[in-house]
C-alpha cells in the first residue's frame, strides 16, 4: 500500500518512481516529487523505489517561468507538511488524553 496524493493504491509496490511516473502518465519536465517528507531530484527518480507504506506527493505545474514554478511548488510541498505534520500532533495529543 503507497499513499499518492492521498490515495492509496495497493498495486504499487518495489517499483522505481521513474517506472511509476511514466505508468500513471505524469510529464516529468512538470512535476515535482516529494517522498516521505523529502524532495527527489529529477536525476533520482531511477534509482528510487517505492515501497509498502510510502507516502508520495506528485506535484504538477503549468505556465510562468521556471522560478515561480520552482517556488510555487516548493511552497505547496512545505504546506503539505505543514497540514500533515499539524495533523499527527492533533492525533498524538488526542491519543495521549485518553
């Protein structure tokens, strides 16, 4: 089970994040891939697995320069976190009173 953009997809698993990419149609001139937490680089993506229990954001762009897709990206990717890292704590202090 891998979790892609908050779905999870249970027919995916040791598969390379180049293999999956290309198989779920993703342009990889135009997107930007944040795994467990961390940004893979475009020249990484054949060498990275996806396993049980992966959390994988596929983020796509269109229009404007190269910086501000760049920075709007990175800016979604860094919210992400943000909602999801807020969220585990709601849970921990929910599970801690009881």
């Amino acid at each position: 089970m891998i979790k892609v953009n908050g779905i999870i997809l249970n027919d995916i698993n040791e598969i390379s994040l180049y293999d999956y990419l290309i198989s779920a149609s993703y342009d990889l001139n135009s997107i930007a891939v944040e795994l467990n937490g961390n940004i893979i680089p475009k020249c990484d993506y054949k060498n990275t697995f996806l396993y049980d229990n992966n959390n994988l954001e596929v983020v796509s762009f269109v229009g404007g320069g190269w910086f501000w897709k760049y920075l709007l990206i990175i800016s979604i990717l860094k919210l992400w976190r943000l909602l999801y890292m807020n969220f585990i704590k709601k849970i921990q202090l929910k599970v801690t009173m009881l």
